[in-house]
C-alpha cells in the first residue's frame, strides 16, 4: 500500500538525536513514502549521532545554519538536487536560548543572548521562507510546518526568552503563511506540542513535575512524540491542503481546560 507521503520531497530541520521530536517525525515521513534530507547546525552534526541517523533514515545530511541566508541557499539548492525536484514539505524544528542554557531570570535575560533566541528560534523560520520564495523552492502546494509551544501567548514561568520567540514564530507563521498562500498555495502552519522529554527541554528547570501536571490537567493527557509525528505527516500530505497559517494545539486537550477531576485527584490527594 502507497504512503500518504509518496512522490513527496522534504527537507527536516533539527534531527540531534533519537529524542528528538524531528526524529519521530523523519519515521514517520519515512514510513508513508516521502524522500527527504535532513539538516543541522555543522556543529550539531558534528556532535550528535546525525550522520549515524541519516545511515538508518537513508537520506542525506545537509549542514545548514538556519539564521544564515546563504546557508539556506545552499541547503534548497542541494537538496533539490540530491530530491530531484521542487520541495514539498519542511519541517522547522529548531530552537536555543542561551539564557535558558544559562538558567538566567527573564527580566535578567542577557540582550545578546535575547536577539540569538529570536534569531534562532523564530527568525530562521522567516529566513527560510524568505529564500524560498525568491529561489521558488517550493512546488504549488507545499506545506510547512514548525513547532510551538503554548507559552507563546500565555504566562509560563520558567520559559524564559523562549515564551516571546515562539510569540513572534507564530506571527511569522500568520504572515508568511498569507503571503506564501496566495504566491504558491503553499500552507505555514505551527503545531503547538505538549512537553515532550528531548535535549532542548533539559534546560527548563522541574521539568518532571511540569509533565505530570500536563499529563494530569490533559483530559487525554499529554500528546507524545509520536502523535506529534502523526500530525507533522498529515500538515504534510494532501489531507490538508485547505488547512494554513494556523496555531494547532497537539495536546491532550490542554490548552482548552481549566481543571480536570484527574488534576483535582492527584493535587487533593497531595495535599492531604
Ligand atoms: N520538547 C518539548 O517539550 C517541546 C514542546 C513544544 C515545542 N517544542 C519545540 O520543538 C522544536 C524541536 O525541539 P526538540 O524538543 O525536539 O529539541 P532538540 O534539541 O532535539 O531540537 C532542537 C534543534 O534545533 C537545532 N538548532 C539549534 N540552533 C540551530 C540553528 N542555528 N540552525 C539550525 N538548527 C538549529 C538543534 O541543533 C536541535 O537539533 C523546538 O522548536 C522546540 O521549541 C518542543
């Protein structure tokens, strides 16, 4: 039987290691058919096992600093060559906040730090569809999509620099979405993720009894790495071509719930 992803050409951001939520989604691209590339920082390539990844995934690595435009350049021009034509799908799934790293206070937050993680992490989203649309990558049709998270528009404590990046991301989704929609029909969307254990998370502080709290608040709990995956796929496939410039909420239900009895439960329990 034919994959959803069959014929497709993509290129996927962010693969440093099995956690990795781009990884679950390489699979799952893999497994309904698609042709891709992934790509990564020279130096995470270099650090993580991304070549020894690429071997199992059978596909290329392309090194490609996503705040650098002639990177970008280099990385459509490649992967078209290494695909074989116009690409169908990217994935964005890049992020980094030095004063997360460095566990500093947001109203402490250091400014050359500040600008990287929104260069990094929401910026590079706009690079990249910056320079598709000038080198016309894209087929008529495409689909992108990026990772969030839902303290773009709500207060988190803990999130740091990070909560205003992917604020800003999700405006860049909007915008370049509408813009990209009427050039090429091509679909920007963001899937806004439950907290997912991976190496970009280990800089946020008590992450293990922010999990359970997801995972209790969630009526269906937290939504995985997987699921995720699953949704990546289906932005990707033809399933969704009316579907653009939206925030989903791949989350148990989260972010639509005030109290659940299973919260209540575990808390009330706690307490006594
Ligand atoms: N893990 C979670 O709980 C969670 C929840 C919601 C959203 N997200 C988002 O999912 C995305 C992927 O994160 P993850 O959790 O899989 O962690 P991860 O650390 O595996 O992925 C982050 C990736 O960004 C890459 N990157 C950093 N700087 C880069 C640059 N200049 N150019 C190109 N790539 C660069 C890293 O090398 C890494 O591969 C991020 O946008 C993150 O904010 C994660």
């Amino acid at each position: 039987m034919q994959g959803i992803l069959q014929g497709k050409r993509g290129i996927i951001f962010g693969v440093m290691d099995k956690n990795s939520l781009a990884w679950y989604v390489a699979c799952k691209c893999k497994d309904e058919g698609a042709e891709f590339v992934i790509t990564n920082t020279d130096k995470a390539i270099k650090l993580a096992e991304t070549n020894l990844i690429a071997n199992e995934l059978g596909c290329k690595v392309i090194a490609c600093d996503a705040t650098k435009v002639p990177d970008i350049e280099n990385l459509l021009t490649e992967a078209q060559q290494t695909l074989g034509g116009k690409i169908d799908f990217i994935l964005h799934s890049v992020a980094m906040s030095q004063n997360l790293r460095r566990h500093r206070k947001y109203p402490d937050s250091n400014y050359d730090y500040y600008n990287t993680t929104l260069d990094v992490s929401a910026i590079s989203l706009h690079k990249i569809l910056q320079t598709c649309i000038k080198t016309d990558a894209l087929s008529e049709g495409a689909s992108v999509v990026t990772l969030t998270y839902i303290a773009s528009g709500r207060f988190m404590e803990g999130y740091g620099d990070m909560a205003d990046a992917k604020a800003l991301l999700e405006s860049i989704v909007r915008n370049m979405g509408g813009i990209y929609g009427q050039l090429r029909k091509v679909r920007v969307n963001a899937i806004s993720q439950s907290p997912t254990h991976t190496r970009a998370e280990k800089c946020f502080s008590k992450v293990e009894y922010f999990h359970k709290y997801a995972d209790k608040m969630a009526p269906l709990g937290r939504a995985t790495a997987t699921d995720c995956a699953n949704l990546c796929v289906m932005l990707f496939s033809d399933y969704t071509k009316g579907l653009t410039m939206q925030t989903l909420y791949n989350d148990g239900g989260f972010s639509q719930t005030v109290l659940s009895g299973n919260f209540m439960d575990s808390f009330y329990f706690n307490l006594k």
